[in-house]
C-alpha cells in the first residue's frame, strides 16, 4: 500500500557542540598587533572557540551526535538516514558518518542511508535539504533522519586567523514538526569562483581572496534573494520580501558582514521598488535610483546609507541569530544552524508562533540557497516547540562554563595542530581534563594513519 504524503516534514529537535576553550578577540587584537576594534568592531566578534589536537571533525561529530541521541531519547532503530555535512576532510575515502555509525553498530542498527556532502560551508544545507526530500519521497520507511553539520575552521597566523572557529549542530528531521520548511520556493544560486579553496591537503589551512569571497558572497545573495521573491509570489501575490519575513537568518563568516548583507537585501528591496515609489518607501535615498546592482559590491556609499536604513530592520529581524556566532565565530557548514538556534533562543515558545523566516545557505566556490521556515502553531504547554527551545536553552548555558585562553597559548595550540597535522603515528599532546564531559577525543593515530577515540565521562 502506498504512503499517503506526509505533511509539516521540518527539523523535530536540535543540538549544539562547540569546544570548552576559546579566544577573547580583544585580546588577540592586541596579541596581533591590530589596532584596537579591528576584530570586535571590524568584524564583529568578540570571542572565538577552536579545537586542540584532542578534537578534530570526527570526535565533535561524535560529541554531538551522542549527546543529541541521549538528550532526546532516541531509538536508534528509528532512525533510516544519518548524512554529515562539513568541509573539514582528514580522509580523502573515508567518511565522518563512516565514523558515527560506530554508535549505531552497538545496537544493530546499520540500515542506514546518507554519507557525507561536501562544498565549504554550504554542505550542511545540502545534507539537511536531502534529508528533508528522502522524508517527502517515495523512498521514505516512516522513520526519521539525523543531519550533522560539523566544521573546525583555522587560518594560518594573518588577518583571516580572527574569523575562524568551532563546532557541530544535530537536527532531527520528519513529519509534524514545530520548525517546518516551505515547500517549492527554495532559490539557488550556483557558480565557479576561487573565492575560498583548500587545494592543498598537506594542510588545514584555506586560500583565500578576501576580496573576492565578498563579492561572491553578496552576488550569490542577490541571486538567491530575488529569485526567492520570485517564487515567493506565485505562492502569495502578496509577499513583499524582507517585510513579509520575521526574521531573516545568514550564514555568518563574521558577524559585521552579515549586517551588511541585511542592508545589501533592502538595497534590493529598493532596486525592486518602482522609482516613483521609491521615495515613500526609502525616504532621502533617491540618489541611488540609477545605481547598477552588479556595480556597487563595494560602493561605500550605498553600504553605508542602507546599513542606515535598514539599522532598525537588522536589529529586529538578524541581530538576535547572531549570538552563537559572536561567542564562537565562523562554525562553517554548522554556521547559520547556529543561528537558527540562537534566533529561537531569543525569544519565548509564543512569540514565535506562526512565524516565518527566510535563511540565506552560502559556500564558497560557490553554492548558496535561500529558502524559508515557518514556526508551528502548537501553543500547547509541552508542545514540540516548547520542548525543542528548551533543550537549546540548555545548549547555551554552556557558553559560560568555558575556559578562556590567553592568545600565546591559543597561538602555541595551533602551532602544534600546523605541526603535527599529518603525523603518524601520533598521540595528541593536550590534556584531557579542560574538554567538557561527553566529549569525544582522539587517544591516538596509530602508523597505519587510523584513529581512535574515547569519551570523557
């Protein structure tokens, strides 16, 4: 008998990791040399977490999978897709889901679909999009899935070292969710650019063309957006973009661009406006009616003035996603899964209700989407949304309970991951004690290159 279709198919729950150490960006600013505000002004930031040669992406992948399973009771025999996205390759053949079904083989349960995706830090929406179409598909045994995304970002010693950072988001996908995805209305944008790139796989650390990776960036965010609105409207004639969202989430190199980028959506809303609209809508900003999108990426004039228009809009709309993203920095894949969870945090089960929210998935090379979620409208006392926000609540408590390190330890930390990054055979040499308990780790890498793990209890 076939399935009738299954409706509301969205994210069930979610969990966060990220490492028990970090950075203060105010103190590595003067470590650096950088004048004062660079890292804190400039970008953004203002702390930022990374891994020592204890973590790397198989052990915080681990973390958070084991953690998401025991939090939410899951039946591991329930789940039918396991899919991993991240960028962060220390195998060029074998998977990081390769590695989590380690905690499903316990218990017999190895008839699971999905692998590992993989473009910069777009491969988590790939991954949680193909979970999302197995669930709607005629593929589909009525089980649910579990999507990963999971990324250690460094820089080598520069001006990039400031935008790195750590961690993992887990979020269970199925039917009859709180946080639902819109049908049909996904906007992709798709190119080739060498705007961020990691040919080198002697290393960790990513070419990068900073100037570029802006451009790229904003482009694929003007594509997405309008092309969005497109769709948008042949669902709802009336739909008028950013004003039609609650809030509208961004994958977040650094904090400042995506402030940016939220001026750069109403400078499009006002290219989309017709001109002689244009002055009630977007009052004293008429000396921009003949700009030419394509030829303002880096027009300071235009940034500026929207980034004043639009002052209010970010702050009610962006501003609450970005507290993760402050407090750790650049995840990656995981990044703008980071701010759907602090989005979520910053508000209350009913204020949340009913509402919808466009999210802007981009990775460099390049890859982007935009597409949209829209909140349940269970306002039952412990319903799926209630549950869900409050096990998040419990996710961020743990930003408190981090160690802060001084930046010429973080500085010698990182020298050791540089130096030992294809070492075999390899014992890590940081302690064990620091990491949070449940933390995966690695004990060592044996000369056959194979590594092995434990979990801090």
């Amino acid at each position: 008998m076939a399935r009738s279709k299954v409706e509301n198919v969205g994210i069930l729950a979610m969990e966060v990791y990220f490492p028990s150490q970090y950075v203060d960006q105010s103190e590595l600013e003067k470590f650096d040399g950088a004048s004062a505000g660079k890292y804190t002004i400039g970008f953004g930031q203002t702390k930022m977490a990374f891994c020592t040669d204890r973590e790397d992406i198989n052990s915080i992948c681990l973390t958070v999978l084991h953690r998401f399973i025991e939090k939410n009771n899951i039946n591991l025999h329930d789940i039918g897709r396991l899919e991993v996205g991240t960028e962060t390759i220390i195998d060029k053949s074998k998977s990081v889901k390769t590695f989590l079904m380690t905690l499903f083989a316990k218990v017999g349960a190895t008839d699971i679909e999905g692998i590992d995706t993989t473009n910069a830090c777009y491969g988590g929406t790939a991954a949680l999009f193909n979970a999302i179409n197995w669930v709607e598909s005629s593929s589909w045994d009525g089980r649910k899935a579990i999507v990963i995304a999971g990324d250690i970002a460094v820089y080598g010693k520069g001006p990039a070292r400031p935008t790195g950072g750590a961690g993992a988001v887990a979020m269970l996908i199925g039917p009859d969710a709180p946080l639902v995805f819109d049908c049909g209305v996904r906007a992709s944008y798709m190119c080739h650019a060498y705007d961020f790139y990691k040919p080198d796989l002697a290393s960790e650390f990513p070419y990068v063309d900073g100037k570029l990776s802006i451009q790229c960036y904003l482009s694929a965010l003007d594509n997405c957006y309008n092309l969005f609105c497109k769709k948008m409207r042949t669902i709802d004639p009336d739909f008028k973009g950013l004003l039609s969202m609650d809030g509208l989430l961004f994958h977040t190199p650094y904090c400042k661009l995506v402030q940016k980028s939220l001026a750069r959506v109403s400078f499009n809303d006002f290219l989309n406006t017709p001109v002689n609209e244009r002055e009630k809508q977007f009052p004293g900003l008429s000396q921009f009616n003949k700009c030419v999108r394509e030829d303002t990426y880096f027009d300071r004039d235009v940034e500026k003035a929207f980034m004043t228009y639009s002052k209010d809009l970010f702050e009610e709309k962006t501003k609450p996603s970005l507290y993760l993203a402050t407090n750790i920095g650049n995840m990656y894949t995981p990044s703008l899964y980071g701010g759907l969870v602090s989005y979520l945090v910053s508000k209350s089960p009913d204020q949340l209700i009913g509402k919808k929210f466009g999210l802007f998935s981009y990775g460099s090379g390049l890859a982007s989407t935009m597409y949209s979620i829209n909140i349940c409208k269970d306002m039952t006392v412990g319903s799926k949304l209630e549950k869900l926000i409050n096990s998040l609540h419990e996710n961020m408590s743990w930003l408190d309970k981090r160690t802060c390190i001084k930046p010429q330890q973080f500085s010698d930390l990182m020298q050791v991951r540089t130096e030992n990054y294809h070492t075999a055979p390899y014992v890590p040499s940081s302690p064990i004690e620091p990491l949070f308990d449940g933390t995966y780790y690695l004990v060592n890498i044996d000369d056959q290159r194979r590594r092995f793990y434990d979990r801090k209890v």
